[in-house]
C-alpha cells in the first residue's frame, strides 16, 4: 500500500508533468509568435500492379528492401531505426531555395507515409511530395516492379483486413491486442486506411483556442469534401457507405477518439486537454531508450504519476490520443481521407485560406462556432454521411455552407501563389462531387 508520502510524492510528480505538457500543447504568446506555418502528413497503400496485391514490409522485394534503397537520397544519421528495423527517415527536401522537412515513415500495414514541412507555403509542401514520389518511381524501377502509391481512404484491393500483416513494431502489437477488443473496425483502421492530414499552427494567446474548436467544427465538413473511399471491404463504390473512413474510426475506441469533452467551453484550452488526456489508458509506453512495453490498464494519470518523462516521453503520451483534431501544440486536423499530392496540397491550401488570414478567420468563425456544441457537430457527421450535398449542417444546407467556405479561403489567399493550388478540389465540389466520385 502507497504510504502518505509516497502518494503526496505522486500527486507533486502528476502535477509537474501535466504542468510540461500543458505548456507543450498551449499557443504561443503573442509576443514572440512567428509567422505561422503549415505541415503534411500524406500516407498510401504500395501496390504490385503486376500481382494485384499490397506489397508488405517483409516481402521480398518489399517495403524493406524499398527502404533500404532510399539511403543515397539522405545521410546515415538521418535513418530512422525502430525495434532494430530501419522503418524511415527524417531529413529535409530542396524546393525552390527553400529546405522542406521530410519524415518517411510506415502505418501498421506498411502503408507508406510522407510527412513534410512545417513551412508557410504549401506549393513548397507540394513540392516535397513531388521530390518523394519521383524517388519512389526511381527506386522502383531499379527494384524491377511495378508499385504504385495509391491514395485511397480505404484499401481498394484489400476484403478481409487482418490478412494485412502488421510490421514488425512493438507498438502496433500492442495497440492491435487492445484496440481489437475495443472497437470493431479497430484491424481495419490500422491495417486498411489511409489519410492526409494538414497540421496547422495555433493562432497565437486566446486565438489558440478558436482555432482548435474551429477545426474540430469543420472536421466533419472536411471529411466529406475529401471523401476517396470508394471501396471498403471488397463493396463496390456503389455499395460502399460515404464517408467509409469516418465510420471506421467511430468504431475504433471511444476513449481516445471522437471529440474532446469540453471542446466548447469558453475556457477550454491546453490544460483541458491534458485533463482528458490523463483519463486515457495509453495502451503502451515507449521511455526515453526507446524501449516500449505494455501499461496494461493504467491511465495515463498513472503513467505521469511515477516519475518526470522527458519531452520525447511526453510527445508519446500526446501520440497515443486519436480525437478528430490532435493537440501537439499546433492543430493535426485528422479526419481527411489520401488524396493525391495536387488534392492533399489543396486541402492544405484551403484550410491555410480559412485559418491563416486573421480578417478571415473572423469571418470562418462567426459562419460557423456561434452557439455550436459536441452534439451539433456529431449531428453534422450524421447528416453528412446520410445525405451528403443534401446534408443540413450548422443551420445551412451544406451546399451554401461549402460555397461560402470556398469563397471565404479565396479571399484569405489573396495575393498568395498557394491560391492557384486550390483548384484540384474546388473544380470538384463547384460541381457537387468529392473525390471518391472520380473512382471508375
């Protein structure tokens, strides 16, 4: 049993490392924010054209041996070795002048994953994007096969998803063992999806706030306009639900999903977060060796309770939270299906119009976060996936609301080179379709 001491010894411990990571997720001041800047998270499924099929980590060739090549583009420091595997890298990108961030790593189904930036400019992110998808072609060729990176919401080849193998990571072991008990399409959110996801930074003090709860209310919005699920368990696009994507991930785990509680409050801020945060059983914890074990079914409260993690340590904690928009100290918008680097970039072109404009975001928020709650944006997600263009959202049909969204990122990107990026998806939704419509 804890004596008295060693339980004021564990509350002094929770409130230092809930006091680190409020400050890791909280706005910057206003005083000393910079320009703000964007980020891109782009995964797809490799495909063998040739055999119809996923190419897997451990196949031969594979992803492995497609990694394994990748080295002459970066230095040896800049591999990535999880559990004794060479798993990424982490380097930059030349574009224009302007050296781009670039994180290669792998989903738990050897989805490949491009994470590029952050930088103020999304024709730059896009850029990268391109850099990386021509080394892929390189190195392929080399390989002798006919990959190709599909973006796509859900595996278009795949019918049954736990004949995906998972990669060799103690992680996604873990996280499969007990997501699988929580959530029935927990296997195939891991094994069968992909997303892109654009990371935006906070708007600095109190704006911080704002920009969070305006990204969790356009969540929904996003989800349906970037719908490229048109195939989900071997259904056809004309039996595939809309929005497969989204379905999955409400069926995954309610305690580390969905919406934050709280969202709404006119006090909701970092600290808020943290509180939830610490209610989550974290599944895993990864220490500062690197070393991951399981935590079994204590919170993460617990976990901060034992003694001071170190930022790494803290980040994993954030990590292993999948609400519709992640704190990190910026905003990770989440709930966007892969798209193709010209669609992911006009994604992140879009959400730059609406968000980084101050007169602008202004105008996005009194559209659309006056009077909201949890319980309007679940009926948005509801709405959209039962009727789509027909949808009522926020009070507006969904066609208007779309409308004046576009207008309001036009407006934001003004006299901005990212503008032209827009068109890959605003063509679309001017003619009331999403990009799973485009699927033969």
């Amino acid at each position: 049993m804890e004596t008295t001491e060693e339980s004021a010894h564990s509350a002094e411990t929770l409130a230092a490392n809930k006091a680190a990571l409020t400050k890791m997720l909280t706005a910057p001041s206003c005083d000393v924010a910079g320009t703000r800047k964007l980020g891109l998270e782009l995964e797809r499924f490799v495909i063998d054209r040739d055999a119809n099929r996923t190419v897997a980590y451990v196949d031969e060739p594979g992803v492995h041996e497609l990694l394994s090549r990748w080295v002459r583009f970066f230095s040896p420091a800049e591999q990535v070795f999880i559990d004794g595997h060479l798993f990424g890298y982490a380097g930059t990108y030349e574009v224009e002048g302007e050296q781009v961030g670039i994180s290669i790593s792998l989903e738990p189904g050897s989805q490949l994953e491009a994470s590029v930036g952050p930088s103020e400019h999304v024709w730059a992110l896009l850029g990268a994007l391109e850099t990386f998808d021509a080394q892929f072609v390189e190195l392929t060729r080399e390989l002798g096969v006919r990959w190709e990176l599909v973006p796509s919401g859900y595996n278009p080849i795949v019918s049954v998803p736990t004949e995906v193998p998972l990669i060799d990571k103690e992680r996604y072991h873990l996280m499969d063992a007990y997501l699988s008990g929580t959530g029935r399409y927990a296997r195939d959110m891991m094994r069968g999806t992909t997303s892109a996801q654009v990371s935006i930074d906070l708007a600095c003090g109190h704006g911080g706030r704002e920009t969070y709860q305006l990204a969790v209310a356009l969540g929904p919005m996003l989800s349906f306009l970037c719908d490229n699920a048109p195939h989900w368990r071997g259904l056809s696009a004309a039996d595939t639900p809309r929005m497969a994507h989204a379905r999955i991930w409400e069926q995954v785990d309610p305690a580390r999903c969905g919406i934050v509680p709280g969202t709404f409050d006119k006090d909701f801020g970092a600290a808020t977060y943290v509180d939830w945060l610490c209610g989550v059983r974290p599944i895993l914890f990864t220490d500062a060796d690197g070393k991951t074990t399981s935590t079994g079914t204590a919170t993460e409260a617990d976990i901060l309770s034992r003694r001071l993690l170190t930022k790494a340590e803290l980040a994993h904690m954030v990590s292993m939270v999948f609400p519709e928009c992640r704190l990190k100290g910026f905003a990770e918008l989440r709930t966007t299906d892969s798209l193709p680097p010209a669609q992911s970039a006009a994604l992140a072109a879009f959400v730059k119009g609406l968000f980084y404009d101050p007169a602008v975001g202004d105008e996005v928020s009194a559209l659309v976060l006056p009077g909201i709650s949890e319980q309007d944006v679940r009926d948005a997600w509801s709405g959209l996936k039962a009727s789509g263009w027909d949808a009522t959202v926020y009070g507006r049909p969904a066609t208007e609301l779309v409308d004046n969204l576009v207008t309001l990122s036009r407006k934001g990107l003004a006299d901005d080179r990212d503008l032209a990026l827009l068109e890959p998806l605003t063509s679309l939704w001017a003619n009331r379709h999403v990009p799973r419509d485009l699927a033969e």
